[in-house]
C-alpha cells in the first residue's frame, strides 16, 4: 500500500481557497498542514473543490507521493504530532473562601 501526503490549500480568499478545515474519512485536515493519507483517500480528496457546487471552483487539496514528500521534507514534518485538542484550557485555581 502506497502512502500520499495531501494537504487543504492555504487560506487565500484571492485565489479562491477559502476553506480552513475539511473531514474526511475520519481525518480533519488544517489549511496548510500535509498529513499522510491512504491511496483510497488520496484519490477522494484529488476531487474535492472549495465550492462543492461548482464544478470550475478551484481543486481544495494538494496531494503527492511519498517520493515526492521526502524530497521536499514534507514527510518528517507530517510526522511530528499535533495538538488536536480543541477545547480551550481551563484555569485550575481553586475558589477562594469568602468570609
């Protein structure tokens, strides 16, 4: 099974890519940020536009090879782990006693 790097185009309203955050699959992808996807999936996301309904919209996904990914020194980046948790930090101070 062959691995693909596909990455959501930057966030650039002049050129048409407005979307920031797409799922699919069970995988989010983040404007600009190269994950490593199935060849299933890689072939999904070579047809996804940034208007859906709008068949001359510009393509929403760049995906390449992994030979393609390791030149570029792309595939170590999209290695590294990234922070998923969206739900924002919470203070853990404890109430003060009133009196």
């Amino acid at each position: 099974m062959t691995t693909f790097y596909a990455r959501l185009k930057p966030f650039d309203p002049q050129h048409d890519y407005v979307m920031q955050v797409f799922m699919l699959g069970g995988t989010r992808f983040d404007a600009g940020a190269w994950r490593p996807v199935s060849e299933d999936l890689a072939d999904k996301l070579r047809e996804v536009r940034e208007n859906y309904r709008d068949n001359r919209s510009p393509l929403a996904f760049e995906v390449i090879t992994e030979e393609e990914a390791v030149k570029a020194g792309i595939a170590k980046a999209a290695e590294e782990p990234v922070d998923t948790n969206e739900t924002p930090s919470r203070s853990t101070r404890k109430a003060r006693d009133v009196g």
